[in-house]
C-alpha cells in the first residue's frame, strides 16, 4: 500500500511530468489562459493517458517484446496514441455524447502532447506491471493537471495587472514556468 | 531489419486505418446537414459575440433549437435573414437595440484610478470596490471599450464611455463586463417597460416626476439642439407633452438641483419648446412600434390615463380600444382646464397623433349604460383598464346649498369647455383654494364677472399652483381668505344673492400637516353672490359600476376610488387594471399619464406572459441620500423668463395666457442643467486617488 502512496506523491508532486521532467510544454502554455479551459484540458490528457499508457502496455507486452521490436518502441508508441485518440474520440461521440461535449475540442490537441508518450515509455523503462502502470499514469496525469491548474489561475491574474509590453503573453507565461517549476524543486528528495 | 520494422509499420499503419475506417462506419453520429448550411449563412467572423463558441457553435445551437436565426449579433436582419432561409423560417420584425450608457460622469469620472496596478473596472470593484462614493458612477477605466468586439464604445471627454449607435450590435458584452451596470442593452420594448429602481441612476427631477420622464436626457438632448430627440425621450414615458408642457405642475422642478444655485431649470417650458417644434414642424416624428400581439385591450375613458395606457399599449404591439363617454377624448384636459391654458386644437393635435398609431375609439359610450364589464369580456377584449376620472364634484357643504345659482366647479368648467353658454351674475363667489377653483375663477372672470375666491385657509396653504394664483390675482380675482361658507341666502323667488361666510383662524397642524382652520364664533358676514362656483374636491363616480342587480365585481374605497395593487394598478379582477383619478382621486394629469403606462406595462405583461411580476426595488419615494443641497462653484445663470400675454389683453377671451420661449432661449436654458445622476455634484468623495508605488 505504501508503495502505491508513494508511487502517486512522487508522480503528482516530486516528479512532475510538466514541472520536473518537462513533457507537454505547449498545452502547459497554450490552455492556461483560463481557469475553464484547463481544467478541460487536464480532464483530458487524464482520461487519455490512463488510455494509452495501458493499451501501450498491452502493445508492449504482447507485440512487441515476443517479435523483439523493442527498437521501434517510439515509432510504434506515436501510432498507437494518435489512432487511439482518434478512436477514442469517435467511441465518445457515439456512446458518450456529454462527455465527448466537454472533452471535445481538447482530445484532437492531445494526439501531439509528448507528456501522453512520456509517460507511456516512463511506464515501460520502470518495467511497471499493468496495475502499476495504470496508477502511475493516472497520478502523473493528475500531476499534469495540478500544474495546468495553478498556472491558469495565476495567468488570469496576469490579464489585470500592468506589464511591460514585450512581457505580455508567452514569455511572462514561460518565466511563470520557470519559477514554478524551481518551486516544485522543494519537493526533490522527499522520495528516494 | 530494415524489412520487417517496415513490413511491421506498414502492417501496423494499415491495421489502426483499417480499425480507424470500421470505427468511423460503425461509430457515425448523424450531423444534421443544416448545421454545415447556417453555419456557411454566418458571418464566420467567430466573434464570440452570441455567447456561443464561434460561428459553427452558434449553427448548432440555431439548429438544436436553442439558438435562433437572429442568433448572429454581428449580422443583423440580413444575416438572420439567411439563416431563416436555410431554416425555412421567416424572421419577424427584430427590435434594434443600442447599448446605452446611464452615467453622466459628473465631475468624478475624470479621476482615474490605480490600484496595485490594476486598470480594469472588474478588479477595481473587486479590489476597492470601486472607490468611488456614487455606487452607480462609471468607474472610468474603460473595460467595455476593450470587450467591445466592434469597437463601438469609446472613451468620452468626460471619462465616461460614449456608444457609437450605428457600429454597436447589441452583443451585451459590455453590459456584462461592467460592474457597475452602467451600460445596458435595451431595445424600446424595455425601455417603455421600465419603471424607476432605487439602484437606477436617478436624478431628483427623475424621481420626482410621476411620468418618471428621463429629464437630464431631453435637456441633454435640447443642448445638443437635437429637438427631435427630445421628443422621442420624452414620448418614451409621456405621450401628451404638448399637454404636459402647459399645465403640468413641475414637481420635477420643486426638486431640481439647480435651486440651490439660483433658480431650478425651466425643465416644464422645454418640454413645451420642443412639443410646439414638433407641432409647428408641421411633420409628426415616427413613433415606433412593437411588431403586432394580436392582443385587444378596452380603454374605458379618454382622459390622461386613459391615452396614455393606450399609447403605451399600442407601442407595445396590441390593439386598444379607447371608450369614451362624451363626445370627445381628453377628459379633464378638455372639459376641466379652460381654453386659454390648453387650447383644444393643441390638445387635438396631441390626442390625433396618438390615435394615428392605431388605436381606436368609441365616442359617446358611457359604462354602464352602453357597455358594461361583461360585454366587454364577451367581445373578447384581453384586458381592461378602467380611466373613469373623477367628475362628481363635491357640494358646497353649508346649509342651503341646493339654492339656485349654486354650481360645482367641475361641472361649470365642463359646460364651458363643452362650448354651452354659462349664464352668470354680476357677483360670483367660488369656493375652494385648489387648481380648480382658480380655473373656475379666472373662467368666470373671462365671461364678464366679478369673481371673489373664497378660501378657508390662507394662500400659503393653498394647493393651486403658485403661477396661477398670480395669474388670477393679474386679473382681477378678488381673493377672501380664512373664510369658510356657513349659508346661501336666496330671495323669494329662491334665487341665490348672499353668501355667509364665518372668519377662520389657524390653529394647530393636522394630520395633513397643514395648519387647521378654526372658525371664529360670532364673526358672520354675508357678501353679495348672483352664482356661487363650489371647487372644494372632486370624487369618481362610480354608480356605473353597478349593474342591474347592484352587484359590483370591483372593490371601492370609502374615498369612493377603486381598490387596486398601488404597484400593478391591477384590480381583485386580474384582467381588469385601473388608474388615474378614479384610483387615486383627484391628482394632476401627469400622475394619471405615469399610471397609464404602469398599468400597460402590468397589461402588457398579464397579456404576454399570463402572470405579472412587479420588478423588485421600485423606486416609491425620493432617495434620501440624493437629496443634498450643498453645491459650490458653479456660476449663477439666470432663468429664462416665460412670456405672458399682459392681463387685460387676457381677459378679452380664452386665447392661451403663457406663450413658448425661443430656440437659443431653450438652448441656453438647458445649458443650466446640471446633468445629475444620482450623487453627481454632491459632497467631494472621500477618497478619489489610490496610486500603488508603480504607478
């Protein structure tokens, strides 16, 4: 059971897949201009990474491993989520009309975040189980959110306060970035 | 190698396409073709404007049924045109709507201020509250400019936002973003619906006058010279203000803040200068109107009330019908205010371009006696709004009153007004210290006779208009103070030819707050009196009411008024609302004009919507906190003198006593306007700048 607590602090907070180890930067920018919108995005990339990291596994296990196609890993991985996605996003339309409403417009974005491909390949270079996996991923996805979340909030801040005009947008965005990420340092060493 | 990962790629690629193929068979959700269709209608500009997430969100919504076809705001008709089109509906008649700011600016609005940095109206009344001590004043920071999709709000001289009605589209945004509701969307449906709240922005003059007339507007509107508007402003709340110009009171002006300068603003004789602009232009300004309801309301008497309710019904797209019981509209303003204050072919002019609207009327149909409630539900009538007036007038109250050569004041004025010939003596007493009793004077003295007014207090206390009692003191009215009638003594032949009065004293306030008068015991007098004029009150007539077997449906008062909501002016019968006189007993024309259009407003909603809802914080008395009189720094600028014909010339017939002022009179009158909102020009905030070091 410890392990698992373990397991989902460091994935959320010590190793965060946004702060700490820098995958999917560009939705980390490009949803955070409001509070609503992230909170879509994080729904997603949650719902999708538990997905793929569980289908990549199976893929993993079960073909690539016994035909000893290890070194296509990556290629193979980029295809399986972008097809996944993109199934996914027809299943929703169908069987789940609400949930699709609200994840809509997010999952097509979400073909190219890295952080889903990350943690899919973290998964498998940490040799984790299916049960494993499957936590981690969540966690981590939560993890993504979090970071989503609180860089949202403080944007929205940004949008009443006065800045120097070249600051405005993206670079006061990536310097927010950078001092978020030094404070989710604090957390390094918490968990060996 | 290189052959199987390829051979492996290729097996895979093809696998999830053919996966992904079967899935999008399998998977098909139906799109509603239309959607593609009104979304290529659209204007594409994915503004946001329609609150919906760009052009292809507002195509669905339009063909899920939530939106309409008029849901583009960017577009207009046309665009909703096409959108119909793809629909296979047809677009009624759309209601234009403007944003309109509400706030003059006053002399805050030019300090701006900063707080931690923040430049926005929202954080500023998040942060501190605005700071400002007018809870309604714009805050000045300009949000709505910046929500403004089409970039038709800007920032004004006076650091409030100016509207550029042509480029606005009435998306609403900038009423959203500001948090101080100072602009808000408003097509003329609303506006003629709204009634004062207490959280408006409202000048004295605004919440004194019972039509709720938005009068810094028409008087803005005069200084820019644009008359016509003027008179649209104007016409948005009171539909007779040729009448109004001329015999209104002005309780507005008892209240205006320029008082405590100099003198109020002469806001009565310009709206009589831009009435009489609009008759003498020879053209009548277009007046618009909802789209038809199909919904058919009885007017039961033509007076005040009674045209207004109808106007104010007819604007809003239903079908009055106006019953009238003599042989002309206008009620009071015809048969009790004589000739030479309200000429009748100013009133004709006034009441045919009501009509021209589209109501209808029905001359010489008295209630009760030619239609009653009953055949008016049975010819299908929605609503009913009862305008019966007051015009039992009182009697003289003393013993012999019966005698002959005793008459009501009403009922004298309206045989005049009627065109009969009034025979009167040599000596003519009239009894009574109101607007009536000076009218019966000042009529009596034009039909050749020596007129006393006799009034049992003194003229402090007299409830006519102060204007009038200097009129009819100009020519010639004797006045008889603290004298209250005791008899009338006839000769034999029952002729009336004294009046004996008993000498009053004041004594203490009564519940009206005025001093009460006391007779003197033993002081009897009797005066000559060939007629004796009485005008001490007027009450509704109400026998009509009652039908054949004495039944009424109606409630009444002891006042002999009918009983109704004070808000909804709606009786205990839900489709009947009444108003005017015989709700309130006698009062002035321009309170029965303010009740037609709330009793239409009430009509208008019970015929849309089957239920009425009076909106919350009404405005029923003056604002306390409005009411300040410490104003410095502003120059003395005199009032514009309102000319007369002189005296003696008046007496020579019923041609009109007051004339109208000039254009460059009435434009500098307005100049005199302060523009006031609710605290404009009041003490100095407390605190005007918060700078953060930054700044």
């Amino acid at each position: 059971m410890t392990e698992y607590f373990l397991l989902i602090i460091s994935a959320i907070f010590v190793n965060n897949i946004l702060l700490a180890q820098y995958l999917g930067n560009c939705p980390f920018l490009g949803c955070s201009r409001n509070i609503g919108t992230a909170a879509g995005m994080g729904a997603a990339v949650v719902f999708v990474v538990v997905m793929a990291s569980g289908f990549t596994w199976a893929i993993q296990r079960y073909v690539l491993v016994p035909f000893s196609l290890d070194y296509l890993q990556t290629i193979v991985f980029i295809l399986v989520i972008a097809a996944l996605v993109q199934f996914v996003e027809m299943f929703l339309k169908k069987a789940a009309p609400p949930l699709y409403k609200s994840l809509g417009i997010f999952l097509p974005l979400i073909t190219t975040n890295c952080a889903v491909l990350g943690i899919a390949i973290i998964c498998q270079r940490k040799d984790y189980g299916i049960v494993k996996t499957l936590v981690f991923s969540f966690a981590s996805a939560l993890g993504f959110m979090l970071a989503l979340l609180l860089m949202a909030a403080i944007r929205e801040r940004f949008e009443l306060s006065r800045l120097p005009q070249s600051m405005k947008g993206a670079p006061a965005g990536l310097v927010m970035a950078g001092l978020m990420s030094l404070a989710f340092f604090a957390f390094k060493g918490m968990i060996s | 190698m290189v052959t199987s990962s390829i051979l492996v790629l290729l097996g895979l690629g093809f696998l999830s396409a053919v996966i992904l193929g079967v899935a999008s068979k399998l998977l098909y959700v139906k799109e509603d073709p239309k959607i593609a269709e009104v979304e290529e209608a659209l204007l594409g500009a994915n503004c946001g404007g329609c609150g919906y997430p760009g052009c292809s969100g507002a195509a669905a919504a339009v063909v899920a049924g939530k939106a309409g076809c008029d849901v583009c705001v960017a577009g207009g008709q046309e665009i909703a045109e096409r959108v119909a089109r793809v629909m296979g509906q047809t677009v009624s008649y759309r209601e234009p709507q403007v944003a309109v700011p509400g706030c003059s600016g006053g002399d805050r609005a030019t300090a701006l201020y900063r707080y931690e940095g923040a430049m926005d109206c929202r954080a500023q009344a998040l942060l501190a509250g605005g700071g400002k001590k007018c809870g309604l004043g714009c805050l000045g920071l300009g949000t709505c400019v910046r929500v403004c999709p089409f970039g038709a709000i800007h920032m004004g001289p006076k650091g409030v936002p100016v509207v550029s009605p042509e480029l606005c589209r009435a998306c609403g945004k900038c009423a959203d973003a500001c948090p101080r509701g100072v602009i808000a969307v408003l097509g003329m449906t609303a506006r003629l619906l709204h009634l004062n709240q207490t959280d408006d922005c409202l000048a004295p003059c605004r919440q004194k006058c019972p039509a709720q007339i938005d009068i810094p507007r028409y008087i803005q509107n005069i200084k820019r010279g644009d008359f016509a508007a003027a008179v649209q402003t104007i016409k948005e709340r009171n539909p007779l203000l040729l009448v109004c110009g001329r015999v209104c009171p002005h309780p507005c002006e008892s209240v205006c803040r320029r008082g405590a300068i100099d003198e109020p603003v002469a806001i009565n004789p310009l709206k009589r200068y831009v009435a009489d602009w609009e008759m003498n232009s020879g053209t009548r300004l277009p007046v618009a109107l909802a789209p038809d309801t199909g919904k058919r309301a009885a007017i039961v008497g033509g007076g005040p009330a009674g045209l207004s309710c109808a106007y104010f019904l007819r604007r809003l797209g239903h079908h009055p019908v106006i019953f009238e019981a003599m042989p002309e509209l206008g009620g009071q303003l015809r048969y009790g205010i004589p000739e030479y204050r309200l000429p009748n072919k100013v009133l004709d002019w006034e009441i045919e371009g009501i009509l021209r609207l589209g109501v209808d009327v029905r001359k010489n149909a008295r209630f009760g006696r030619d239609f009653t409630l009953e055949s008016l539900e049975a010819e299908g009538f929605d609503t009913i709004f009862l305008g019966l007036g007051a015009w039992q007038g009182s009697n003289l109250r003393c013993e012999n009153e019966e005698a002959k050569g005793v008459l009501s004041g009403t009922e004298f004025l309206t045989a005049v007004g009627m065109g009969a010939k009034v025979e009167l003596g040599e000596h003519v007493i009239v009894v009574g210290g109101g607007n009536t009793a000076i009218d019966a004077a000042r009529t009596a003295r034009r039909l050749g006779s020596k007129v006393t007014l006799m009034y049992r207090r003194t003229r402090e206390e007299m409830p006519a208009n102060a204007i009038e009692i200097i009129g009819a003191e100009e020519e010639g009215v004797e006045f008889l103070f603290l004298a209250g009638q005791t008899r009338v003594i006839t000769d034999a032949s029952g002729q009336t030819t004294h009046l004996e009065y008993i000498t009053m004293k004041l004594g203490e306030p009564d519940a009206s707050g005025r001093r009460r008068p006391e007779p003197i015991e033993g002081s009897e007098t009797r005066i000559r009196a060939d007629n004796i004029l009485a005008a001490i009150g007027q009450k509704p007539d109400l026998s009509c009411l009652y039908e054949e077997g004495g039944e009424c449906r109606l409630e009444q008062t002891r006042w002999k008024t009918i009983v109704a909501d004070p808000v909804t002016l709606q009786t205990i019968l839900p489709h009947v609302f009444t108003g005017g006189d015989v709700f309130t007993g006698p009062d002035i024309a321009v309170s029965a004009i303010g009740q037609g259009r709330r009793a239409a407003r009430f009509m208008h909603e019970y015929m849309t919507s089957g239920e009425i809802r009076p909106p919350e914080r009404l405005q029923r008395e003056m604002i306390p906190d409005t009411l300040f009189s410490t104003l410095d720094g502003y120059p003395e600028l005199p009032r514009v003198k309102i000319p007369e014909v002189c005296a003696e010339d008046r007496l020579c017939g019923f041609e009109e006593v007051e004339l109208t002022i000039s254009g460059e009179e009435a434009k500098r009158e307005s100049c005199r306007c302060l523009n006031c909102g609710s605290l404009c020009h009041g003490e100095e905030p407390e605190f005007v700048m918060i700078e953060d070091d930054a700044a």
